[in-house]
C-alpha cells in the first residue's frame, strides 16, 4: 500500500477537531506507532515509560509494529479510514518513504513541533535526508549506515594482514575469492539482497540514484538505473553471484546472510551498523571495517534507518505542547545517546556524541567508533 493522496485529506486545522486527544479527566493520550516492536520492544517501552514518569497529564498508547513496511502501510490504512481516533499521531517510516509521506498531504512538518530541539542540532547527514525542499518533515528516529564484518582468521590464513581489510569492491572480491580457495570458505561475500547498499554505493561515488537530488531539491521522476555509476556496482555484484562467490539469501533477507557469516563459511558480511552488537562470534575473531566503496575512495553514503512523522490532525494548544514535549524528549541528547547503547542505532542529535564520549562509550566499544566515524565523513 502506497497510499492516496487523492482521497479525504485533513481540513484546514487537520483532522478531526482540536480536543480529541483529550480525556475527561485532562489527561492528553499520544497515539505512537514505531517500527520494529520486536527487536525493541523494551527499548521504546522504556524510553515512554520514562517519558510519562516525568509528565504528569500525558499518556503514549504505544502500537508496536512489525517493520517499515508494516508501519507504513498500518499507518496509511488507518487514515485513509479517514476517524482521527484510528490514525497515530506519531508515525515511524524508513527514510527512504519521505517524499511518499509528504505527497500524501496527511503529515505536519516536524520541525513545527520542535522546541526544545532544533532542525539545526540534527546531525548533518541525518538532517539531508529527512529535508525536503528546505522543510524537515520528518525527524530522525534510527540511524544507521553500512559496516562491513569480517574473520580475521580467515583472512590471515588465506595469506592477507587482518588489520588492512579491503576497501574497494576489486579488493572485496579477490581476498574472498583467495578465501574460498585456500581456507575452504564457501562463498567469498554474504550481502542482505536489499536496494539500501546499492543507493550507498551511488552515494559512495557522489552520484544520485533519482533526479531532483534524490527527490530532495523536488519531485523525482527518472530513477538512473542505466547511468554507468549504478551499473558498475550491479555487474560487480553480478559477477560475484554468477561466480557462486556471493550468498543470495533472496531480497531483504538479512538474517540469513548474516547467520551463514556467524558460522564461519565466508569471510566477509556486509550489513547495517546496528547489527555491531548481536553480529559476534566466540570462534573467530571478528572485526568491523568501514564500507568497502567502488574506488576505494569515501565521501559518505546514503544513511539508512527511519523518521518519526507527526500526523496533521486538529489540537487544542494542550495537545499540542503536549506532542511537542514528546518530539523534544524523543530527540533530546541524553534519550539518543540512551537509545543507541540499547538498540545500536546512532544518534540524531549532536550533543549525544558528547555524551556517549563522556561516558567512555566508543572507548569501551570499538567497534562502534568504526560507524561514527563513517558518519562524520
């Protein structure tokens, strides 16, 4: 489900009328409905639960939801129904949905609810993608990039230095290729078939993947599906399958991937930093390393993760502080900096980073610091 735009969109002062958040009794209930319930479900209780502990009168009916898609298209569905009661008023959807939500016509710019928090203490490459023609839509909510993991052990045994991993996507394919001859690895890349990488790889080599910047600078028509950069990255990959050197687990499948990295038979993983923490192993030593690009060469890439999205319904002004403090706390440093070490997904703010270093995190996680500093590229 993509949604209609043309369908019954909210009146002038939003769906519904201001009010409706609000029981008999003045307490203000937010309607919330994040992704990936199951992964975090105790991570985003938490985070509301110490929300509503310190303020009194408001209440988040949390609505925990599958994945990105299933909180898009629940999300979609229910105002499309067109009853305010049935609709979040915080929506959670991949970064990569940002101009489908705002054509819809259903959404408020973010940035109207920031108080506390400014669009300007977003951090760089999480503010980029969730601006669309100068407006922040949606805020970050999960932030991620692309890691690779990777057997020291394999890689030292099929004759390469284990701290000097590959960086470009040739180096990629001959130290696996050198591994699945020599140390009797079976494959020499496992990568979730998912068009996330592809789109960083473009990015990789400061080329778009769409007109209009990526839809950001306006409405994209042309996906560059036949522009030399893209096919580059696509027979690369191509090639490795074609030469049973990659593990397709078939598209979106990252758990696969992954479990067949963990068992040893291949040496190199491609996956989401958020993976850092559950991607470990007691029978090799495994590492983390940046993202292997085209060239070899980094500018940054294309971020990966989600955005909270505020529904354009009618509030009275106490709703609407009320929604406000919570988009505040949800972004505030210390809530970021509080989510990442719980979940792995990377902080919107920038005072988080001082945080985390204050605490010693990167030191006491190293493999963290691998993916922040991707970030700060």
């Amino acid at each position: 489900l993509l949604g209609d735009s043309s369908g019954s969109g909210p009146g002038e002062d939003g769906f519904g009328e201001p009010g409706q958040m609000t029981a008999s009794d003045g307490t203000v209930t937010i309607n919330f409905w994040p992704a990936w319930g199951g992964y975090y479900e105790e991570t985003v209780k938490s985070m509301v639960s110490e929300f509503e502990s310190a303020h009194d009168g408001i209440e988040i009916d949390l609505n925990l939801l599958t994945n990105y898609r299933d909180s898009r298209t629940t999300a979609f569905t229910n105002i499309e129904g067109g009853n305010p009661t049935d609709m979040p008023d915080i929506a959670h959807f991949n970064a990569a949905d940002s101009i489908l939500a705002r054509d819809t016509g259903w959404f408020q710019p973010i940035e109207e609810l920031m108080s506390d928090v400014s669009p300007d203490d977003i951090i760089e490459p999480a503010a980029a993608t969730s601006t669309l023609d100068g407006t922040m839509w949606g805020a970050p909510f999960y932030i991620s990039n692309v890691v690779m993991h990777y057997n020291a052990d394999m890689l030292a045994e099929a004759g390469y230095d284990p701290a000097s991993p590959p960086t470009s996507l040739a180096e990629v394919r001959e130290m696996g290729e050198t591994a699945v001859d020599q140390t009797g690895a079976e494959y020499g890349v496992t990568i979730p078939n998912a068009a996330w990488f592809l789109t960083c790889w473009i990015a990789e080599q400061e080329e778009f993947w769409m007109d209009e910047k990526n839809g950001h600078a306006g409405e994209p028509t042309t996906v560059f599906a036949n522009k030399s950069y893209t096919l580059d990255i696509v027979d690369w990959w191509a090639d490795l399958a074609a030469d049973g050197l990659y593990f397709n687990g078939g598209i979106e499948n990252w758990s696969e991937p992954t479990s067949i990295f963990r068992q040893a038979r291949v040496p190199f993983n491609f996956n989401s930093s958020t993976s850092i923490d559950y991607v470990n192993s007691d029978q090799f030593d495994l590492r983390t390393a940046k993202f292997p690009t085209l060239s070899g060469g980094r500018v940054g890439h294309h971020r990966g993760g989600a955005e909270i999205w505020a529904v354009n319904k009618a509030r009275s002004e106490e709703e609407r502080e009320a929604l406000q403090q919570f988009v505040d706390f949800a972004l505030s440093p210390e809530q970021q900096a509080a989510f990442h070490k719980a979940s792995g997904y990377y902080p919107a703010h920038e005072g988080s980073w001082e945080v985390l270093e204050s605490e010693g995190w990167f030191e006491d996680n190293p493999r963290h610091q691998v993916a922040r500093e991707q970030i700060q590229e």
